[in-house]
C-alpha cells in the first residue's frame, strides 16, 4: 500500500509539474485534460486497451481482455484505456 501510495504521489507531482510548464494561454480544463490523458497513453504505450460493450475488449497487441467487474471501465461502452499489468483469472 505504501508503495502504490507513493506511485499516485509521483504522478501527481509530474502531472503538476507538467501543467505548470504549460503556457498559460492554455489553462482551459478540458485541454488540460486532454494533455494530461496524451501524457498518460504515451508513458504506458503499448499497454492500451479498446474496451467496447461491458468492458470487454483487446489490446494494442490484440490480446482478449474484459475490466475488472468492480472497476468503473467494467460499464464502459467506448473507452480507449492504459494498463499497466494484465492478471489472469477466468478472464484476463
């Protein structure tokens, strides 16, 4: 736990780091979002998955995989993800 609480602390810090480097004509959110969205599909790459109806879907590398049903991407209709591991169970 202590571990994955330090995780989210570093990227949090380089979020905001990054943010700060931004021009400040460009402190609209929603392209904020969408620059903190590229950075995180660019850091994770090729770990993207295309999550269709229920969370199921495949990876760049075309690997089957569904989300965790516990986990908001699990009612996804459309949603393009980043992972860091897949885990095997009855599904992946």
């Amino acid at each position: 736990m202590e571990y994955i609480a330090r995780l989210r602390a570093d990227l949090a810090d380089g979020a905001r780091d990054l943010l700060h480097r931004l021009p400040p004509d460009v402190a609209e959110p929603r392209y904020l979002s969408d620059v903190l969205s590229a950075v995180l599909v660019a850091g994770l790459y090729p770990n993207i998955a295309w999550l269709r109806r229920w969370g199921k879907g495949q990876t760049a590398a075309g690997l089957k995989v569904a989300a965790h049903p516990g986990s908001v991407n699990s009612r996804a209709s459309a949603a393009l993800v980043v992972f860091y591991d897949v885990q095997e169970t009855t599904d992946r």
